[in-house]
C-alpha cells in the first residue's frame, strides 16, 4: 500500500498522519477505521492495528464516540489491561485467578439470595423503595446489599452483571476501573441484570391461588384493568406478610377474591365490575359492611390501579390492622463469610 493508495480515500489526510492512513490500509481497514484509530493513537500513543480491532469489536458504543468522551482515557487503559489478559498465552492465568473470584462472589451470591428470599416471604420491601435487583424478578433492600457486598459490591456487580472473565481478572484489584465497568455493563443491561432500582416489579402474589389480576380478567373487565390490578396489588400486600387470596363466588355465581389470614374468622370479599370495585368486610358470620371504590374510564389504567389499591387496602386493613413489617432482617449482623479476597494476584 501507498500514499497513492490513500489518495484514492477522495479525503485529505496530513503528510503526518499519512503513515498511519497507509498501515490502515495495508490491514484492510477504511477511512472510517483510519479516523478512529487516529483517535485511538492520540489517547494512548498506540497504533497498535490487533488492539485497534480487538477493541472497536468490544464496544458497545462506536469507538470514536468513546474516544469523545471525558474519560476516553481509562476507558481505553481498562481495554488495554483487558486485551493483555484476553491473549491466548493469559488463559490458563486468567482460568485460575478466576476459581478464587467465583468462589468468592458464590458465597456473596448465595448470601444474598437467602435474604432477599426471607424479604420476600416477609413482604418487607415497599413496590416505590430504593434496592437492589439481583436479577429480573429478584430485590433485596439496599442495606442488606451493601452491608452482605461489602468491599466487594462493584466486583460482585460487574461479576453479576457478566463481565468478561478476562476483564475482571484484569481490573479485581483496581476499584474505579471495576466501578467504570459496573457502569457500562448496567447502561447497556435490559433490565435482567443487577443494579440499583427500586421494588416496583416485585410480585407478593406468587403462589396465591387467586390474584385480582384473575378476578378483573374472570369478570370480563378487559386486559388494561387486569394490567393495572397487576401493578398494584404488591403496594397493599408490603408489610403484610400472612394475608392471603383465594377464589369465592357470590350468591349471584360471579367471581369475587376473598382476602383472608390464616387463623382469624373475619375476612373481606372484594368484587370488580365495570368502574367500581366493592369491598365486603365480613366478621366471623360472615355479615359485614360494604364500600364501594369507583373510577373513572378517562384514563382506565391509572383509574383503576388507583381504584383497585384503596379497595385492597381497605380489605387488607381489615384483615390485618395491626400488623408491623419486621425490622430484623436474617443475615445482617452476622460476620463475614470471607475470609480473603481470593483476589488474582496478576
């Protein structure tokens, strides 16, 4: 390849920056790849062309817009670390490092799990509350989180959050490069990963044998209603940990969803019909007093989630009035499983 070859680019290139156009080309890149290993080159003083590919193939976003950013600079020092441990020659290294790493951060991860399981069985977390997401349909309070994580928490979520085995062996022992990479990975996630949140998607009806979901769909209310009983129901349950729902019909043989605790006589039926929901709250008789919680079809979704949560939390308080959620979550205060790092020592 030539100067010449260049030429044939129709864009000018500086006689200064023509031998890089030209090792460019000789590896079979364009203009575009000339432009961004130019970028390249004046962040790290590379014209590597194996580090150049290796990397544009990585990113996420496009090289030159990385190359734009505030922090190009350790951006591209965590892929050059990375590129070296990614070589053929660094994968036994990188294979043995990685047992003490996973062993670690398994004993996090079942620690974790185990908590926030007994959140959950405990209906401690509020839908609105700041936590944690250990994967799509799993939270834990962020003060668990963090207490359990420790000094490992950015290490833990990159890990969680599938980093490169490489890339982590790479940056264990160097904390803001492992929090940049947490950050990437969270940016580029679809929501299944682990990051911080809040509880809204949490589901206290899993394995109930009725949910207002089926009720509003059983009596013909259509799938927007239905959505919005499923967005709502977990506000009214939080704090609640031993009331339940099952199925009932009335005397006319419509479905209705008895909300119940186990051990007590009284209960409260509740009904859905087109713009109202009607709450029963019945004694160990079964007589009772009925109210009714209308809402408007303007904007049903809202409406009806809105309408839906009163009417539970007028049944539920029934139910359970004077249920507190525990303030002791199992697992904090313990001491520490870890007893090293098990860090790489690369």
């Amino acid at each position: 390849m030539t100067e010449d070859d260049v030429r044939g680019w129709d864009v000018r290139v500086d006689a200064a920056d023509m031998p890089l156009a030209v090792s460019v080309l000789a590896h079979g890149g364009n203009v575009w790849d000339f432009h961004r290993m130019k970028a390249v080159e004046e962040l790290t003083g590379s014209v590597d062309w194996d580090f150049y590919r290796w990397t544009a193939e990585r990113c996420e976003d496009d090289l030159l817009d990385v190359c734009e950013r505030d922090d190009a600079a350790a951006v591209l020092d965590d892929y050059r670390a990375w590129y070296r441990l990614d070589q053929p020659g660094m994968h036994a290294e990188v294979s043995s490092a990685m047992i003490g790493i996973v062993r670690t951060l398994r004993r996090i991860d079942e620690n974790l799990y185990a908590i926030a399981a007994s959140q959950f069985h405990q209906r401690l977390l509020f839908p609105d509350e700041e936590c944690y997401q250990l994967d799509g349909g799993t939270f834990i309070s962020s003060e668990a989180f963090e207490e359990v994580t420790d000094i490992y928490q950015d290490r833990y979520m990159a890990w969680k959050n599938g980093v490169d085995d490489a890339r982590l062996v790479s940056a264990w022992n160097d904390p803001p490069r492992v929090g940049r990479i947490v950050d990437e990975l969270v940016a580029a996630d679809q929501g299944g990963g682990c990051f911080y949140t809040d509880a809204q998607p949490i589901d206290y009806t899993q394995g109930m044998a009725y949910t207002p979901e089926r009720l509003a769909a059983d009596n013909g209310l259509g799938d927007l209603v239905a959505q919005a009983c499923e967005a709502s129901v977990s506000y009214s349950l939080a704090g609640h940990p031993y009331v339940d729902f099952r199925p009932e019909r009335g005397d006319d043989g419509r479905p209705l969803l008895k909300v119940l605790q186990p051990g007590l006589d009284r209960y409260a039926l509740i009904g859905a019909e087109p713009g109202l929901f009607r709450v029963r709250a019945c004694d160990g008789n079964g007589a009772g007093e009925e109210e009714s919680f209308p809402y408007s079809t303007d904007d049903m979704y809202m409406e009806a989630g809105f309408a839906l949560r009163d009417a539970l939390d007028h049944a539920v308080g029934w139910i359970d009035p004077q249920q507190e959620p525990s303030a002791e979550i199992p697992g904090l205060g313990m001491e520490s499983p870890l007893e090293s790092t098990d860090g790489p020592s690369l």
